[in-house]
C-alpha cells in the first residue's frame, strides 16, 4: 500500500541507499576482498522487502516544511540502517530466534551468527558516519537526537525492558514499546524538522506527531500478529484484548493527526502514513 501511494519518494530513498553500498563511505575505493562478504550480509538485509516506514517519514516531513527531500536523505539511510540492524540482532538465536525476516531467510541463517551480528554492528556503526556527513548546519544536533532515540534509554532499553519483562501492565508495556518500536520511529520525524532548521515550536508539533505514531505502529502490529494460540508473547491485544487495542490505535492515531493542526496541506503525506498505518488492521 505505501509502495503505489509514495513510489517517488520510494524510489529516491532505494537510490540513496544504495549509492551508499556502491561506494562505502567509510571503506574507500579500495574493499579489501575479505571484506566483501561483510557487504554482503549488510545488502542482504537493507534490500530485501521492507516497508521503509521510517525513511519515508522524514521524506515527508521534509515536504511538511516545503524544503527539498535531498535535506533529510543522510538521516532517511540512518534510520533505516538501525531498524535493518536491530532486526537482524533481534533474529538471533540469542534474541527470537528467528528464521525468516521480510520474506527471505534471517541474515544469521545465510551469513551465520557472527556474520549477522557484525553486519548489524557495522550498519549501526556506519549510520552515525553517514548522518554526521549531512551539510546541515543542525547535523550534529540530529546525531545527538538518533543516539538518544536508538541507545540505551530508547530502542535498546526497550528491548532490554522486553526481554526482563515477566508480567507487564498497560504501562510499563506500553514504556517498553514507546521506546523499543517508538523512539526510532519518533526521530525520523524530529530530526528531519530539526535538520530542515524548523521553528523549535514546529518540532515540537512533530515530536509529538512521531511520539502517537510510533505508539499506533505497534498497536497495529500487535492486532494484526494476535494469535490466540501464542498467548505466551504478551503483546497489546493479548493483554487489553482486541477491541480495547483498536480503540486505543483510533485515539493514538487521532491524536497524531492532531499534533499537525497548524500544518498546511504540505504535511497531507504525514497524515496519510496515519491512515496507512491504521488501516493495517
Ligand atoms: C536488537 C537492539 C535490538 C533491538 C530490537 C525493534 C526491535 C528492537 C525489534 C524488532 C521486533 C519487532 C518485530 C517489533 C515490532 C515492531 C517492529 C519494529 C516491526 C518491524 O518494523 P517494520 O514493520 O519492518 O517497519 P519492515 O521489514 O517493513 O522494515
């Protein structure tokens, strides 16, 4: 669905992308051959069949501001390079133990463990360098802001409360997700306001924004994976049941849609990944 809706904004973020592969930033001209299949294994993941969810929200914030999407492509690549990397180390037989991600079997079923887990050391390390690249005047800003989204108090945390967490309320599950799925999806929008120099009362409006989306992602996730027959992985619908999760991805998405009051028509895509997102269920 996202794919026919933003094929040109798609397109621009599959081309970034891999110019990155094509030429390495941080290798040179000159790849050692015993480093290729380290390249590999990073491809492998980074082009197979996601959605770029998050890439595609700092696309469109970009539009939100009327400024160019060129702005924005360095930290598009970042975050999708540590969503790449942090699913890779969740397949791990360490983590879920997983066989197949986005339609192909997981990077440490082709490229083994530790192949897997450097390919998703090296994306994460890589990501920072390509941001930090950004011409933007506010580029350090935005890397302080990814690191503090994708580190120990964001998506690491949230992963580490998930894999400690024995019998989560509504709120601590509803913390865990906010920084483990929320964070991530939360700074594709801030930084991109950040690095388009918006007015600090404009990314405000889109902290907030990426704060109830991020939220409304994973509630959606968790209504469409439900399976009754898994009650073990607690999840929103297992805990609050069906129809309470759908009630609360309504008035999250509501409330992200509300976050853009004060935006314009230009801000018409970040109200369609709302609706995309809610109509996933
Ligand atoms: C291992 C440090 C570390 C973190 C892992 C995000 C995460 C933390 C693990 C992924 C587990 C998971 C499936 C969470 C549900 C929400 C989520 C992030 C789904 C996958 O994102 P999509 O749907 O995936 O955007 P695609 O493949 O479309 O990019």
């Amino acid at each position: 669905m996202f794919n026919e809706i933003f094929k040109t904004e798609l397109k621009l973020i599959d081309l970034h992308l891999r110019s990155l592969f094509n030429t390495p930033p941080d290798s040179g001209t000159d790849l050692p051959v015993e480093l290729h299949r380290l390249y590999e294994s990073m491809a492998y993941s980074v082009f197979s069949e996601g959605k770029r969810f998050r890439p595609l929200l700092s696309v469109l914030t970009a539009k939100a501001l009327n400024k160019e999407p060129e702005q924005v492509l360095p930290l598009a690549a970042a975050v999708e390079l540590i969503h790449t990397y942090s699913l890779i180390h969740d397949d791990l037989p360490c983590m879920d133990d997983d066989d197949f991600r986005r339609g192909q079997p997981t990077n440490h079923r082709v490229f083994g463990e530790a192949g897997a887990l450097l390919a998703g050391d090296a994306l994460l390390t890589m990501s920072f360098g390509i941001l930090a690249q950004s011409p933007s005047p506010r580029a350090a800003q935005a890397v302080a802001l990814l690191s503090e989204a994708a580190g120990p108090r964001g998506m690491v945390g949230g992963q580490v409360m998930d894999v400690d967490a024995q019998n989560p309320g509504k709120l601590l599950l509803e913390d865990i997700h906010k920084r483990k799925t929320g964070r991530l999806i939360q700074v594709s929008v801030e930084a991109a306001g950040v690095l388009c120099d918006a007015p600090k009362t404009q990314v405000q409006a889109l902290r907030a924004y990426g704060e109830q989306l991020g939220l409304a992602f994973q509630l959606a996730d968790d209504i469409q994976d439900f399976d009754p027959a898994k009650p073990e992985k607690v999840s929103f619908a297992s805990l609050l049941g069906n129809d309470e999760t759908l009630r609360l991805l309504n008035e999250t998405s509501q409330k992200a849609l509300d976050a853009l009051a004060d935006f314009s028509s230009t801000a018409d895509g970040l109200r369609e990944m709302v609706r995309l997102n809610r109509d996933r269920v």
